[in-house]
C-alpha cells in the first residue's frame, strides 16, 4: 500500500468514526469544535465525510423502507423485509464502533492473547513448530501450541492452516493431533489442511492419511481420510460424509490464489473475509446459498465483489472502509 492509499485509508475511518458518533448521543461543546476543527484541515476530510455520511443515509433508509432502494435490486427478488431491513442497520452500526477500535487495528483481543502465532487479514506466514513440523497460516489465522511429554498438540483457534507433522519415528514418538471446534485431528502421515468457521471444521487430507474424531451426543465418531478426501464436522451435527476434493484448488491461498467452483455465496464471503479489514454481509439467508464461480489472485480482490454481484446480479452497499452489505 502506498502512502497516499494509507492516508486515505486513515481519513475514511475518521470519516466513518464520526458518522457514528452522530448518529448516538448529542456531541459535546469540544466534540462539535473537534469536528469542526477536523473538517476545516483538508478538503478530502470533507468529501470522506460527506461519502460516509450519503451511505449511512442510504443504509438508515433500509431500517424504515426499502423503497428508494428497491430498484438497485433484480425484480426476480422479493423486496427486503422490513425485519431484515432493521437488522442491516444495526450490523452497520455495530461493525462500524468495533471497527474503530482496537479490534479493527489489532485483530481479536482474545486471539491475541492466547495464540502462539497468527496473522493479519490477507496475510500468509509459515512457522516452524518446536519439533520441526511446520504450519502455513492463512490470513486471519491463529494457533496455539500446547505440546508435552505425550503428545504434539495444536490448537487452531481461527481461520485455515496447512500443517506438515514430523513423521512419528525414531527420536519422535509423540502423537501430532490438531484441535479445532470440538474434533480432533491426528496426523497418521504428514500433511493435511484444517479450516474452521464459526460452526465447525473442514479436514483435507494431502499426504498419507490422517485420523479425525470427535464427541457425539457422548458416542466417539472417527474416520481415515486419505489424500484428496475431505469431511466437514459441526458442534450438534458430528461428522459429515467423506467426499474427494481438488488438493490444488483447495490449496490455492498457498500460490496467492483463491479459486471457487460452483461454491457457496456464504462461503466465499466468509473466506474473502479474512483477506480484508473491512466486512463483508450478506443480509439474505437465502442469497448466501446461491452458488459462485471464480478466480481470484489474493493480491488484488478489489473487484472481487464487484465481480460477483454482478455475476449474480444482486446489490451491494458500503460503508467505506467497514462493511458490505450484499444484498
């Protein structure tokens, strides 16, 4: 990022961060002079402003009515509900105080005091574990290590993250197991990719086999997965079924490349999620099911969604440089 890209970027979050303290209590006497003050030294703090402002209108208009929006949205989909119309609101508001504080700076307060390692949104980083294995975080990525005299534990706390274990043999004997939203992963070979979301776990195999369990309603579940299989697990739902996926496509973040084939539309948001600051929303249940198709090189995702909204033909509003919402 250049230096006037940074200080754009620095005057949309001041830009932002005043919109939303207009929108609560009233602003005191030195916050009114602050403002004033702040808008008085540049012509670009005016025109941020005046953007974030013209956006949280249009999105306030979505708590009350739809209407003026309506035509931005393909007439094979229903209006916005109203409920739903209250709910885009609140998650821009939300997203917009969080973001202006120390989580949009810094990342998550809880990761960053009890990972290990971790990385920033769009960042890669490989690191070399106490035993020699390695482990390639993907962006928005966070691990702890909890190894003993019995076994090789890592927790991945979030995001994706491909790992090669040390063989079990000669002088290492301890057991590689990763742990990620309630399952367990136990390298019987080498290399595998353990992804987590906010609901569970996908578990890729790439070379030799690996071993995934967890607890069911008080019943162990556990299957092999060799290369090139997959299973996903959910806290409630236990293990899904084994199906083949493409290493190379699924391995893709690794050669700064993501690649959807016919994936879902929640899906995508949530892996472009952990390449950018901002967040991506999308306001409809059903539209995060609507399948998408696409490359994409990770070190240029800005037309990405411009890309799928148009493939899909849906609409899109932002509030610069917090949220998305697709709608």
């Amino acid at each position: 990022m250049s230096e006037d890209e940074g200080q754009v970027d620095v005057i949309g979050l001041r830009a932002a961060e005043w919109v939303a303290r207009l929108d609560g209590s009233p602003l005191t006497e030195a916050e009114t002079g602050a403002l004033r003050d702040w808008l008085a030294q540049d012509p670009d703090h005016r025109a941020a402003f005046e953007e974030a402002s013209a956006t949280w209108r249009d999105l306030a208009l979505l708590r009350r009515d739809p209407g003026p929006l309506r035509d931005l949205v393909p007439a094979r989909r229903r209006p916005v509900p109203a409920r739903r119309a209250a709910v885009i609101g609140a998650l821009v508001g939300l997203m917009v105080l969080v973001a202006v504080g120390a989580r949009y700076q810094f990342g998550d307060p809880w990761l960053l005091a009890t990972a290990d390692y971790r990385t920033a949104p769009g960042e890669v980083r490989a690191v070399s574990l106490p035993d020699g294995s390695t482990a390639e975080l993907g962006p928005a990525s966070a691990i702890a290590v909890d190894y003993d005299n019995g076994e090789r534990r890592v927790r991945l706390l979030a995001g994706e993250v491909f790992f090669a274990a040390l063989p079990r043999d000669g002088r290492e004997t301890r057991p590689f197991l990763v742990e990620a939203a309630g399952g367990t992963t136990t390298a019987l070979g080498t290399q595998f990719v353990v992804e987590k979301d906010d609901e569970g776990a996908d578990v890729l195999a790439i070379e030799h086999q690996i071993e995934v369990t967890m607890q069911q309603d008080g019943e162990r579940q556990g299957v092999v997965l060799s290369p090139g299989q997959e299973v996903r697990y959910r806290r409630g739902a236990g293990l899904g079924h084994v199906h083949a996926r493409d290493v190379a496509i699924a391995t893709a973040w690794r050669r700064g490349m993501l690649v959807f084939n016919g994936a879902r539309l929640g899906q995508v948001v949530e892996t472009l999620n952990r390449y950018r600051r901002g967040r991506i929303v999308i306001l409809d249940e059903a539209l995060a099911e609507r399948r998408v198709s696409g490359v994409f090189a990770t070190s240029d995702l800005g037309d990405a969604i411009e890309t799928i909204t148009s493939e899909l033909g849906i609409g899109q509003r932002s509030l610069y440089p917090f949220i998305t919402v697709l709608y």
